[in-house]
C-alpha cells in the first residue's frame, strides 16, 4: 500500500520489489478482500482510518 500511496503504478511495484505484475494483483485483491471492500481505494482509506498506514 505504502508505494501505491507513493504513486508507484503496479508495474512500477513489481519491478521496485522484483516481483510479478501478477503477483501485485494478487496482493491488491487479498488486501481488498481482508477489509472487505469492494476497491482498493476503500481499502487503503479503511487502512488509513484504522492508523495501520499513514500518510
């Protein structure tokens, strides 16, 4: 979430971690489905709001 916040585009993150684009996806949805949204924005505002990530 931090390099998404960071304006990093999901390519850009696999390649800053050596990962696949795939693999970022998969992450993405994972995060999604554990704060049970239906975005990833949702997601990362949920996050924010708890104090898990700040900006």
């Amino acid at each position: 979430m931090e390099l998404y916040l960071q304006g990093y585009k999901e390519s850009a993150i696999a390649f800053e971690l050596k990962i696949n684009i795939t693999t970022v996806r998969y992450h993405k949805r994972k995060i999604q489905e554990k704060f049970g949204t239906n975005t990833f924005i949702e997601a990362v505002v949920k996050a924010i709001k708890s104090k898990m990530i700040e900006i």
